[in-house]
C-alpha cells in the first residue's frame, strides 16, 4: 500500500467526509448528495464492470414505494411542497446508496483497504472528539466560535455570549446529533476494526470506539442515543455468543409490532398516565404526551394520513380548533400535546402516510431482516445491531424526513458495506496466501453474497 496513491487519497477523502459528517451534521445532506454525484460518474467512468447489487433488489423496491406513496400523498396533503420535496429528497439518497453499494463492489483491493482505514481512523477520532467536548462542556466548538463569531449568525438562540463576546454556552442539539451519528457508525467501526490488518491500528480502534462509547451512555445528554448505543450492544452481544437465529427471530416480531401497533401502544401508554410518573425523566414524560396525541390524531384520516412531512401544519390546524384542542383533559403539567413531528417515526408514520404507510415501512424491515439473514454468519451480529440501533433511534427521537437524518444512516450503510467489502478482500487473501485454509475462508467469505 502506498502512500499519497490515488487509493490513500480516496482513504483520505472518506475520512474527511466522515469526520465532517460528525463535527457538522447538517452537512450530512451535501456530503451524501455529493456522494451521489460522486457514484454516478464513477458509473460513467466505469460502466463495463460488473457491479453488485446489479438491479434494485427487494428492500429497495420497498423503499422506492414508500416513497412513492410519499410523493403521491403530496395530492391530499395539508403541506403539499414538504411531502412532494422530502420524499424526493428520500428517492435521492436511495439511489445514492444503492449506486455507492455497487462502486464499492468493484473497488480496487487498495482502494478499499484505504476506504476501510480512512474511515475507521475517522470513526476513532470522532469518538474521541466527542468525549471530550462532553467532558468540557463542548470546549473546542466554544473556542472556535468565540474566535469566529460569524458561524453562530444563524443559531444565536442556541448559544449565551458573555458581555467579552466570548461564548459561555452552547445548547446541546449539535452534540446530540453528533451522537446519534456516532452510535449509527459504531458498527462499520467495529467491522472494520476487526478486519484491519494492522494490529495497532486495531487496539487503537478498539479502546477508543470503547472509551467514547461509554463517555456517551454514561455522561452524554442524548437518552435516545443512550438506549440505542444500550439496545445494539446487548443485541450484538446475544447475537455473536448465543444464538443468532433466535435474536433475528425476537427482531423481527419486535419490529412488526412496533409498527403494526405503534398506535395503540401509544394510547395505552398515555392512558396509564406515565406522563405523570416521577421515575421518567422530563422529555421522557412530555414524548408520551405528544405520542397520545399524535395516536388520536392518527383515526382523522387511518388509511392514508395526512401527507408526508404535513405534521407540523396538520397539528397547527388541530390546535386551532377549539374542540379538538382540548379533547385530552389531563396532560400533567404538560399544556399540549401537538408538536412539530411525533417524535416516534412508526407513529408519524401512521399519522402522515396512514395504514398504506405503514404497511410499506413495515415490508421495509422485514426484507432488511432478510437481507442480513443471507449475509455470511460473523457479518450478522453487527448488522443486527445497526438494525435495532436504528429501530431505537427512529422510535425516540428526530422526525424520519430531516434530510441530515436520512444521509447520515445513508452514510452509515455505504460504510457498512465498505467493511463487509474488506473482510471479503481479507479472507481471500488468506485464502491466496495459504491454500490449506481454504476451505475454511471460503465457508465464512461474504464476498459472494454481497
């Protein structure tokens, strides 16, 4: 492997981009439109090769039909711009993953080697960055904007400034996306980590990714991140030393249950009044307010929603009605249950897109499922725990169109396939190296099933 080759520079570029994605997730948006762009001239560059997947296969029809009905709500929503461009925003980024997936399928085996090492050195440093300013009280994004007072233009209700113009204070929604990132890229980390061949490298990655890990269950501010960091470690736990057809099986009845029944759940969990227990933590308590609202709100319009993305104008237009608005009549200390989105994606789910909807989403998963059950055996355990990662992530916390939300799980599955790209590379090299192990390489090579 050499350095400052073309393959070290695409090392280089992959590490940029991750780490910009974690320092700046807004940017997430621009950097995985410029990965489309990126994809298809490589596609033109290249067309003769022979590129895995080579069609659309079954989880991406799902999901180019979710979004279809998506787009097709534009014509009864109550937001018809939001559910006609985020949708087509969510076209955009599946074509941009599914044409990654396939440039990755013919990369060069040092262009892959430097992929997989520039984004895990990435990883590992984003960890450790994010430890830091959680410990400091986000020193280092202080510093530079006391320095640059011009990046805080725009956010100035997210930062106090002293009367020195130094800033005192930053708001925590920039740290918590950084976090939600950062437990999405964990488990590319983790496989790239164990299929490096640089054993320093290797012990480098493995107490960092730790260190930083727990620096944001035990001290990060982001409960949502928490549990999800929480779910996927017991998962790929029970999945990697105990049995892992079982914990595929759990997954997926837990997963079409919480989509089938996101509903009632959220009517029978707000009418047990836990918006009122004191064990909850204040976000937690007022996320079952805005659930039991948005649930009612879903039997408005069961089968096919109000529009993509229309919550925030649909629950404006139920507030406004005096009837409506105060059909709850205990709340806790909470005035309303209306919000911007749902805060749960299986309920804004149901309430945007209705039963169609959610019968889509659920298909989504379910061929997902399917998909890394056919991965080779080791590759499972990570890729079972991104799923139910992502599961959690999406049943506490952002709405499912923010585009930043969207890239960044984009981001993380073109990297997940880098590292099941250079475990193939690996075990073929064992298998080039000595021919005795042949046979064992080969039964554990993902090479031919992704």
């Amino acid at each position: 492997m050499q350095p400052f080759s073309k393959a070290w520079w695409c090392g280089l570029a992959i590490g940029t981009v991750v780490l910009t994605a974690v320092v700046a997730p807004r940017t997430t948006t621009f950097l995985m439109l410029l990965v489309l762009l990126l994809s298809i001239a490589d596609q033109l560059i290249r067309p003769a090769l022979p590129r895995r997947p080579a069609r659309f296969e079954a989880v991406f029809v799902a999901l180019a039909a979710f979004a279809g009905w998506g787009l097709l709500s534009a014509t009864w929503s109550l937001a018809p711009w939001h559910s006609l461009l985020k949708p087509a925003f969510l076209v955009l980024m599946l074509i941009a993953v599914w044409l990654a997936l396939r440039g990755i399928s013919t990369a060069t085996r040092p262009v892959t080697h430097y992929l997989g090492e520039g984004a895990l050195t990435a990883i590992t440093i984003a960890y450790l960055l994010v430890a830091f300013e959680i410990l400091t009280d986000q020193l280092i994004t202080r510093s530079l904007l006391t320095a640059f007072p011009s990046l805080y233009a725009n956010i100035t209700k997210h930062v106090t400034v002293a009367a020195d113009g130094s800033v005192l204070k930053i708001s925590e929604a920039n740290l918590n996306r950084r976090m939600t990132i950062l437990v999405w890229l964990l488990w590319p980390a983790i496989m790239l980590a164990i299929h490096d061949p640089n054993r320093y490298r290797r012990v480098v990655a493995y107490v960092s990714l730790g260190f930083g890990a727990a620096i944001i269950f035990f001290y990060g501010s982001h409960q949502t991140s928490q549990l999800a960091l929480l779910g996927g470690l017991v998962v790929y736990g029970f999945a990697n030393w105990f049995n892992r057809a079982a914990v595929l099986m759990v997954v997926t009845g837990i997963w079409s249950a919480a989509v089938l029944l996101a509903v009632p759940i959220a009517l029978l969990v707000f009418h047990a009044n836990l918006h009122q227990a004191n064990w909850l933590f204040h976000s937690a308590r007022h996320r079952v307010v805005i659930w039991g609202t948005a649930a009612e709100e879903v039997m408005r319009s069961p089968v096919i929603g109000v529009g993509a993305d229309a919550t925030r104008v649909a629950m404006r237009k139920a507030v406004s009605n005096t009837v409506q608005a105060k059909s709850k009549r205990d709340l806790g200390r909470f005035e309303s249950g209306y919000a911007n989105h749902a805060h749960n994606v299986y309920l804004q789910v149901w309430y945007e897109l209705g039963a169609i909807g959610a019968l889509l989403f659920l298909s989504i998963g379910l061929l997902t499922l399917r998909a890394i059950a056919k991965l080779q055996a080791s590759a499972q355990p990570a890729a079972i725990s991104m799923f139910v990662t992502t599961s959690l992530l999406i049943g506490f916390s952002y709405s499912m169109w923010q585009t930043w939300f969207i890239s960044a799980l984009g981001l993380a599955i073109a990297l997940f396939a880098i590292a099941l790209r250079k475990r193939s590379d690996q075990l073929q090299e064992v298998r080039d190296t000595n021919p005795f192990t042949e046979g064992a390489a080969a039964s554990q090579s993902v090479g031919r099933k992704t």
